[in-house]
C-alpha cells in the first residue's frame, strides 16, 4: 500500500453530454492512480470552475489519501466558508480522492465508508415532467419493470415560460387520487413540487388529496425559513423529502433535529461529497430520518452515491431514471464502465474505488455550453420558482 499519494494535477471538465452539461474532476498523483468526482451545481458550472482553481493553488503537492484533513482545510482556509458555489467544488474533489484511495488500497468505496450494509440499492423513478394526464399510463410502465417506489411530477412541470400554482394543485391532486386508486396500496407514491408552492398553496393541495394517496412529498417549499416548514408540517401528516439543495450539515440542523422531514435529500456532489454525506446520515439515524439521496447528475454521481446508500443504515431509495429514457447523461463511450440497473436496483460493486471509468480523450473534445433553466412567471407577469 503506498503510504503517500502526491496530488500532481486536478483537471476540471465542465463539458456537455447528453442534454446538459456535466461537471467533472479529475485528480491525479504521483504514483499514476486518478480518481474522478462531480460537482451538482447544475446551471452555474463556471462559478464551481472558478472555485477549483482557487483549490488547485494548495492542493497540489498534498498528499490524496488525507481526505478528511484536505476537506477541513478546504472549508476553513477562507473567511467566507462554505456556500453552494463552495460546497459543490468541495464535493467533486472529495469524491475523486476517495475513487483515488479505494484505488490505491484495492478496496471499492464502500469499505471506505465503514463496509457494505446492502447488496443492492433500492430505486425510485419517476414519470417524467411533461407526463400530464398520461402520468398514470406511465407509473403502470415503470411497475412493470419492477419499481415499485415511483415519483410524479405536478401539472405544469414542463413549462419553459408561464406557471401558475392554484391551477396546477388541483389538477395534479385529482391525478394523484387516481393513480392511488389504480396502481393499489402496495406501491410508494410521491410527488416533487420542485419548492414552486407557498405554504397556503401547499396546504391547499394537500387538502385534495385523498388520506393515503402520498408517501412523500418533495420539496413543496423553498427551503430558506425552517419555520416556514414547521408551520406547513402542522397541516399535513404527508413525510417530507427535502433536501437535494443543501450544500452543509449545519443546513439539515433544524429539519432534522425539529422533526421537520422524514426523507433527506442530499446529494453528494452538493453537501461537501462523500464525507460530509456521512455525517448527515448519521445524524438522520440518530433522528430515525430515512436517506433518499438526490440523483439527477452522471455516472460519476450514480456511482458514488450507490456507494454511500451502500454503506448507511437509514436508506429508502436512490433516485434514478428509467434505462428507456435515452437522455444521454449516462453516454457509454464517455462511460464505458458505469452502474448498471438491474430492474429497479443497482447492484454495489465490488471494484476498486467507484468503479467507474471515463473515457476523457472524448471528454476533452467536449465544449461547455451555457444553458438556463426556465424562468418562470405567473399569469399576472411576476417571476416565480424553477
């Protein structure tokens, strides 16, 4: 086992694939083992850029295997620690160091993170967001090839211009009572409003559904004012999956420690990466909080989390998409060796590091393309949530 791993170099690809783009890092050493990360600051890949060459000026030359020690001082050498912007640069690193330590002891990630506690990682999917009225068609898709934890979308999700929430609750409750109805008891049903609602809005929709028809409902608020939350948690018994937008463990402090949700969200490549990832689960079980990691990015995404629902106690499910929906995020020959679903799990491996390989010859000729999401506006003219 070599004792130090000398970081020579650390290569950030904010490159297109598929239909967006892909953060990605790599971090070299001395002795020829690399390792890759991602960063999930989606839409704003430039800021994170800007931030890994501040990083590169005292990572290189350190030694890769001192994850913990590098992530403190990653966090602590400036004043204004910590931030989305911050947090998403951290978390891309974090990941590649540990893809370069499993790699270097010849253990996969997992064993890292304190062994295997699972065999394979329960997933949900979801129906799409232009689904609309067919959302129902296509939950009875997904249970026939085998989810039986499934996410809708709310009427209006697919708009690129106009979204106007009173119109779009009631129209979505009535698609929801139905679902219920046809696709039985057994299944997990929930909902992401992607925080467009206000807390009369939230509750108004809860109204109309019928009691049972929801095991979570995600995001339904922006998440700036826990009490906002609190008071919202006074008018449903729905559980609640927040989270995915939260770039520290001192952001989950009063959901978790109030009682607020009973699903976190987090993604790795926006909480500070794998070790920060950690934290938070332990945390959650301390508080009987399920995991139900966030999972819109790469293969590179994919393949860290599966290593950390592997390793934690307090998981439900792994958000993915369905293998038909060829929306070029997981492209083979810039993955050649990726997680693979098998029905609706992934099965952990047992490779050194993530196990997962990239081909970055092509992702070198890959070019970065600004791209927005859609700015929305209500029918009286005022912006509103994405």
């Amino acid at each position: 086992m070599p004792r130090k791993l000398t970081i020579t170099a650390i290569k950030p690809y904010p490159v297109w694939v598929g239909i967006r783009n892909q953060f990605l890092l790599k971090i070299e050493t001395d002795q020829g083992i690399s390792g890759w990360g991602e960063s999930g600051l989606s839409g704003r890949e430039k800021a994170v850029a800007g931030a890994i060459e501040h990083y590169r000026e005292f990572l290189i030359g350190q030694d890769a295997m001192q994850i913990g020690r590098i992530w403190q001082e990653m966090y602590r050498s400036q004043y204004f620690e910590g931030g989305r912007v911050l947090q998403a640069a951290i978390s891309a690193i974090d990941i590649a160091l540990h893809d370069i330590k499993g790699k270097a002891l010849g253990v996969p990630v997992y064993e890292l993170l304190g062994g295997k506690q699972r065999n394979v990682i329960p997933t949900f999917a979801s129906t799409g967001d232009n689904a609309g009225e067919g959302a129902i068609e296509r939950a009875h898709e997904l249970r026939a090839m085998g989810f039986d934890a499934i996410r809708f979308f709310p009427i209006g999700q697919d708009s690129r211009d106009v979204f106007e929430p009173r119109q779009s609750i009631a129209a979505t409750a009535r698609i929801l009572n139905k679902a219920r109805e046809e696709l039985g008891s057994e299944v997990v049903l929930g909902i992401d409003y992607h925080h467009r609602l206000s807390v009369a809005e939230a509750a108004s929709f809860c109204s109309k559904l019928d009691r049972g028809v929801l095991d979570f409902l995600e995001e339904p608020i922006r998440d700036e004012t826990p009490e906002a939350y609190e008071s919202l948690r006074t008018m449903t018994d729905i559980p609640f999956a927040i989270g995915e937008e939260f770039s520290s463990k001192w952001q989950f402090v009063p959901y978790i420690e109030r009682g607020i949700h009973q699903f976190n969200r987090l993604d790795v490549c926006n909480i500070g990466g794998l070790t920060e990832a950690m934290k938070v689960a332990g945390w959650s079980e301390a508080h009987y909080v399920d995991l139900m990691p966030h999972n819109p990015l790469g293969p590179v995404c994919t393949a860290a989390t599966v290593h950390f629902a592997a390793a934690v106690p307090n998981f439900a499910w792994l958000e993915t998409r369905a293998p038909e929906r060829a929306l070029g995020f997981d492209n083979s020959e810039f993955f050649p060796v990726q997680p693979q679903l098998e029905g609706a799990v992934y099965p952990v491996s047992d490779a050194p590091g993530l196990g997962v390989e990239v081909n970055e010859t092509l992702l070198a000729k890959q070019s970065f393309k600004f791209w927005e999401a859609p700015h929305l506006r209500r029918t009286d003219g005022s912006v509103t949530n994405w």
